[in-house]
C-alpha cells in the first residue's frame, strides 16, 4: 500500500539561496566532479521539501519523481519485511544523494524513504534533469558513474553481511558512507560521516549498545572521533585493515 504524503514543496528562491545549494553539491565527493555549468543548471532547476520527522518522502512502487539530495536531517531508505520487521539499508546526511536508480529506469521505486528528524530535502524533479541531459548529452557518462557506483555498494552489503565479523562490518560501512555519502568535518579536511549510533545498529542488524563499544574502541586506538551524530574518521588506512580483515580491533 502507498503511504500518503502531505509535504511543503517551494522553490529555491522562497527558502534556500542559489549559493547556499551550490556549497551543498560541491561538498558532496561525487558532484563536486561535475562542471560548474552542471551545478548552476541543477541548482536552477531545485525543489526544496520540508519534512516532519518519520514523514514519509515516498513508498514502496511509487512512480519516480526525481532525484534527491539531503540539506539538513537525514533521511532513512528501508524495507518492511513480511513479519513486519523494518530492515534499514541506509540513513543519509546531509550532502547525501538518493532516487538516482529510478530516476533514469522510470520504474517504481523499490524502497521506502522516510525523514529521520525534521528534515529539508532538495528535489530535482525527474522532468527538468532529463531535458538538462537531453541538451547536454555529454553529462550522461558523468551520472552513470554515480549510478555505478550506487550498484557496487548494494552488492558489496551483501557480500559484508553474509562474510564479514561485526568490527569488521562496522568499519567498512563507515568508510562506505564517507566515501559515498558523506562530508568532510570543516577543519582537517577529514571525511565524517553523520550518523547515530542507533542508525548504525539498525544498518548492520546490531544493538545500539554493541555499536556503541565498537565505536569506543576504535576512539580509544585514535581511528575515529566521537561527535554527536558525527564520525570523524582520523585513520582511514587502519579501518581499510580492519574492514578487509587484514588486522583485528585494538583493545
């Protein structure tokens, strides 16, 4: 069944500034590739939505409507299994992007996407990005990588969830996130990722609690830095050893 859906949609220039969308692509790994043409043109074309928290921003089989990118909270892309047991793939912050993958099949959707906390997302409706790649042909081989991408990472979650130790899980899906959703934490330069403890659990089928001396530990070795809602990774080459089973959790 469909959730029902009662959103605000503005436009950009009722809510969110031109430059302040711009800063928000441009701190994201992946659209920071593109030309500054590129951006201009998505910016020009952005929706913004306002969301409530664990208001839906769509369901399950809904027709596609564009793609989507978080400017502040977060918002959780899950499943509800048969016994009605909710399974998290992913929660994404802010300079995250989602709905890419219908967005150029024009399938139904294949997830569910509710706001985690009041959230303010961007839209850029499916209408006006094709005509953009109609008159800019060259700009497709830019969004397949992205697509790519998206595909490598379902594939490796399964691969980690059926293999892989729970630090081990842990670790790779910190950098998963950092390099594919995530931030840079506006000091050092170093990825972040903002995500809660609870989000994390849910992700890798885990108790907060257990996440929680996870994440301790690697603290304590001087991988990470604690922060709320926040992970700062500081040694991204000892949780790629961690994450392919090269070297066991400290402490």
């Amino acid at each position: 069944m469909t959730a029902k859906r009662t959103v605000k949609q503005v436009t950009v220039a009722a809510s969110v500034d031109a430059g302040r969308l711009s800063k928000l692509l441009q701190q994201n790994r992946w659209f920071n590739e593109l030309p500054q043409y590129c951006l201009e043109e998505i910016v020009a074309l952005a929706r913004i939505r306002h969301l409530e928290d664990g208001e839906c921003v769509y369901a399950k089989d809904d027709e596609p409507d564009g793609l989507y990118g978080v400017i502040t909270g977060a918002a959780r892309i899950s499943n509800i299994g048969p016994d009605g047991r909710e399974a998290v793939l992913a929660v994404l912050s802010p300079g995250s992007w989602f709905g890419e993958i219908s967005l150029f099949d024009g399938l139904p959707l294949s997830h569910d996407t509710h706001a985690s906390g009041p959230t303010e997302l961007l839209l850029i409706p499916r209408k006006g990005f094709q005509q953009m790649l109609d008159r800019r042909p060259e700009l497709y081989p830019l969004f397949m990588r992205l697509l790519c991408r998206r595909i490598r990472i379902s594939f490796a979650m399964l691969e980690d969830s059926a293999l892989l130790p729970l630090p081990s899980r842990l670790s790779k899906r910190l950098l998963m996130h950092a390099h594919n959703y995530g931030q840079t934490d506006g000091e050092g330069g170093r990825p972040s990722v903002q995500l809660s403890q609870e989000s994390l659990g849910l992700m890798l089928n885990s108790s907060r609690q257990s996440i929680n001396k996870l994440l301790k530990r690697l603290e304590a070795a001087g991988w990470l830095n604690i922060r709320y809602s926040q992970i700062v990774i500081l040694d991204e080459a000892s949780l790629t050893r961690l994450a392919t089973g090269e070297i066991s959790l400290p402490g």
